[in-house]
C-alpha cells in the first residue's frame, strides 16, 4: 500500500511548527529528559504523549491552513493542541477536547504557561467530539478507533479534513459536497482507545 503524498511545504510547515513546540514543555517533569527521543511517553493516567515521527506524520496528512478552524480529539499532553495553534495560527482557533479531567487541567495549565491560544475542554462521556460547535475546518484524532468515527465525519465543514488511525491504520477524510472520500496511509499505528467509537 503506497503512502498519501504530502506537498513538501507542508512538510516544512510541520517541522517548522514542532520545533517551536518543545515536547519536553508539554510532558511532566519526571520525564521531560525523554523528550528527545522519537517514542511514545507515559503521562499518567494510561494516557501516552504519541513520538514526534508519527505526530509529524498525523499533522502532514491533516494540513491545516493558517485561519482553520481545528478540533483535537484526545488532547492529552496538550502538546499536539499546540502545534496546531501554530500551524492554524492567529487567525485559526483550535479547540482540543480529552476524557481525563486530570489531563484536561493539565493541558490548560501548560497552554498557559506557553502562551498558547489554544482551549481545552472536557469530553462529555458519550459524545464524539464537539458536536455543538461543528463544523470544523480540521480534525485530528490521537487515539485509536475500531470503526471509522461517523459522528465525526459529520462535523466536517465541506473542504474540511479528518485524520484518526482506524484498526492501526492511519486514515484520511475529506469531505466535499457532503460526501466523505477515505484514503489510507502506509503503515501500522498503535494508540490508546477512543472512548465512545
């Protein structure tokens, strides 16, 4: 199976936005000095901050554009909320939304400590997302789901795009004239559960 092609500016976009992100920021303090090395990292609660290699990839496939408006599904870490900011920039919004109350608090306190425009919330259990307040220009998943995440898909604005690794496989979404078109990228994922898929 052939990877999805990546436009080389994105790319760069991308590693440009990562390295202004230091990930040792966004992780506790009793494991910032594994920041630098490419795998995943405990953050308390069986939640895990994802290795850089495979948030650069998430965030090449996703492409988000400078004014977009951006849902991050599992913040955790809120690490991957900040990048998008800068990607999405001050024109964009980015809304992350996570399950664990503890990592919600978390994740706003070192947006904070950032300066990061960027906002969190609390997962309602059951809900999928930020339904009230679709449609979304971009949407990133940063946890596995068994099936393709259909309420999701519906919060998509037309021309908006959907990333989330389904059964293990990185999966794109792009929706236009309210139909959803899948691609799959190369490569097996694994990530912790999306509660509620």
């Amino acid at each position: 199976m052939a990877g999805i092609r990546v436009d080389p500016a994105t790319a760069i976009r991308v590693r440009e936005a990562m390295a202004a992100t230091p990930r040792a920021t966004f992780l506790p303090p009793s494991v910032r000095h594994l920041a630098g090395a490419d795998r995943p990292v405990m953050i308390g609660w069986d939640a895990t901050n994802s290795q850089p290699s495979t948030v650069a990839r998430m965030l090449e496939l996703l492409d988000v554009q400078p004014g977009d408006r951006v849902l991050d599904v599992g913040s955790g870490s809120a690490w991957t909320t900040a990048i998008l900011a800068t990607l999405a920039g001050p024109r964009g919004s980015v809304i992350g939304v996570e399950i664990v109350a503890e990592l919600v608090d978390c994740g706003r306190e070192r947006l904070a400590e950032a300066g990061v425009h960027a906002e969190i919330r609390h997962a309602e259990s059951g809900v999928l997302g930020l339904p009230e307040e679709a449609p979304f220009d971009r949407i990133l998943v940063s946890a596995g789901a068994n099936s393709m995440p259909d309420a999701l898909v519906d919060q998509l604005a037309d021309g908006g795009r959907l990333v989330v690794p389904v059964a293990g496989v990185m999966t794109v979404v792009d929706m236009h004239a309210g139909h959803a078109r899948h691609a799959q990228d190369q490569g097996l994922y694994s990530f912790v559960p999306l509660q509620g898929s």
